[in-house]
C-alpha cells in the first residue's frame, strides 16, 4: 500500500469514527421528526437539517408545491403530508398519519404561523380566529397528540416557533400574532412539566426574522427595505441570520445533548433581546 494511499484509508477510518461518534452525540439517525411548516424558510431548513444527521421527515405544509420542492432535497427517507392545520381534526389526523405511515413519531418541530397587520381598533374575529387556529391551537393539539405517542416510548423531542412578539408583546400593529406567540410559550411549559418524567422535552425556539413570504406578505419593495434595515439595526450581529444557523438551534433542541432542557426558550435572534426586543 503505497503512502498516498494509505493516508487515504485513515482519512477515511478518521471520518468514519468521527460520523459515528456524531450519531451517538445527537441520537437522531432513524429518528422520525414531523416538521410542521416545511415547504419554505426555517420549516424546510429544520427538515434538511434533521434529514443530514439521519431523521426520517414527516413534511406538512398547505403548500404542496413548497412541500415537493422541500422533498426533492431531502437526502433520506420522507413522506409528504400536505394539510390544512386550522382545524383541530385535521391537527389529529396529522400525527396519526404520520405515526401509521412510520410507524412512531419522536420530534415535531412545528414552525407554521400566519401573521398578518391589524391595529387593535381594525382586529375582526375572523382575523383573531386565523391566526390564533394556525399560530396557538394547531401548536397544543398536534403537539398534545404527538406527545402521547412520545410518552408510551419514553423519548420524545417538541420544538415550538414562537417570536420576539410572544416574549415583548410585539407592535399594536400586529398584538394578535404577539397574543398568538405569547399563547404558545405558556403553552410550551405547561406540556414541558406534563411530558417531562416520561422523557418528553418541550421547548420554544424565538428565531430572528427571515425574509421570507411571511415577512413580505402586504407589503411594497420600499418598505420591506425599509423594515430589514430597521431589523438590521436592532441586531448585534448586524447581517441577516441563515435559516441553517436557526436549524442548528433546532437540532440541538431535537437531539440527546438537550437531555437536561425543557420549558425553555431558545433565543436563536441575533441578540434582539440585547435591543429589548
């Protein structure tokens, strides 16, 4: 065996230990994590994460043309569930479908939310109910079903998206969203103390803002420049954060080295909070 050749083995011996030693650190492979919100921004980022350290992806989304794209870039098994979460059923029927096609269910990472502006004086009930069916009822309800599937396996790993709207109230114009944000964290805790001698950990994950379809929904180029400037501003990193930075956040939340964490909020934000955001 020449020299050249023989560095090439213990190259590869040297990777081979490391990815082992990697899969024993996470213990994710052959793991199957339900990703709510998969077909855009941090949703499909969450499902390439998980799917790179071995998860198996339950991929839901409304948007089944986002979910196809999602699908075409994750490098293991996965199944597509496109679904309309607004209704409590079909939260339900979710989890259960996801849990009859493979067989358990052991991570939800659920990242869906709408958020659209409204001043207190311009709230109707049909904006509360959407956006809190999406962003606070569809969060408990699949939540709560996955985790009695999670509790009879003794392990179990929920990754709830809330905001900074949830933890500082948010603008007037959007209290909604931020009632819908602060909901979900004391939501988040309550099923945290619930889970937590069974082995289920549930935790909140507040992201920093993505540009996104969410971010730009309503408004015009001028002033969504204008907001990722001021969104720049209050940062101290001063740059706009990679959705695989925030799916790092997640992955730690979904894997064994979370093992002592839950009822927690993880501020994966650029540091808005230092701003008091």
């Amino acid at each position: 065996m020449t020299s050249i050749t023989l560095r090439h083995y213990h190259s590869r011996v040297r990777f081979h230990i490391m990815s082992v030693e990697i899969d024993q650190l996470l213990g994710i492979r052959d793991r199957v994590a339900l990703v709510v919100g998969g077909a855009s921004g941090y949703g499909r980022q969450c499902a390439l994460t998980l799917a790179k350290y071995g998860a198996k992806i339950a991929l839901a989304d409304r948007n089944e043309a986002g979910i196809q794209e999602t699908m075409a870039q994750i490098p293991g098994e996965a199944k597509a569930f496109p679904v309309d979460i607004s209704s409590v059923a079909a939260c339900e029927k979710l989890v259960a479908d996801a849990v009859t096609s493979f067989g358990r269910i052991d991570i939800v990472v659920h990242t869906a939310a709408v958020l659209q502006s409204r001043l207190p004086d311009e709230v109707d009930e049909e904006h509360w109910n959407n956006t809190l069916n999406i962003n606070l009822r569809s969060q408990f309800f699949i939540a709560r079903s996955a985790a009695k599937h999670m509790r009879q396996a003794k392990w179990g790993r929920i990754v709830n998206f809330i905001s900074t709207a949830g933890l500082s109230g948010g603008l007037p114009a959007s209290i909604v969203y931020g009632i819908s944000k602060s909901g979900a964290l004391a939501m988040t805790k309550s099923l945290a103390r619930q889970n937590g001698r069974d082995g289920v950990l549930v935790n909140a994950l507040s992201p920093a803002t993505l540009d996104s379809p969410l971010f730009r929904r309503g408004m015009s180029e001028t002033e969504i420049e204008d907001l990722k400037a001021k969104h720049l501003g209050i940062t101290a990193y001063g740059r706009w954060i990679k959705p695989e930075e925030v799916a790092n956040a997640v992955l730690f939340l979904s894997s064994e080295m979370s093992s002592t964490v839950t009822g927690h909020v993880l501020r994966a934000d650029a540091g808005a909070e230092l701003a008091g955001f």
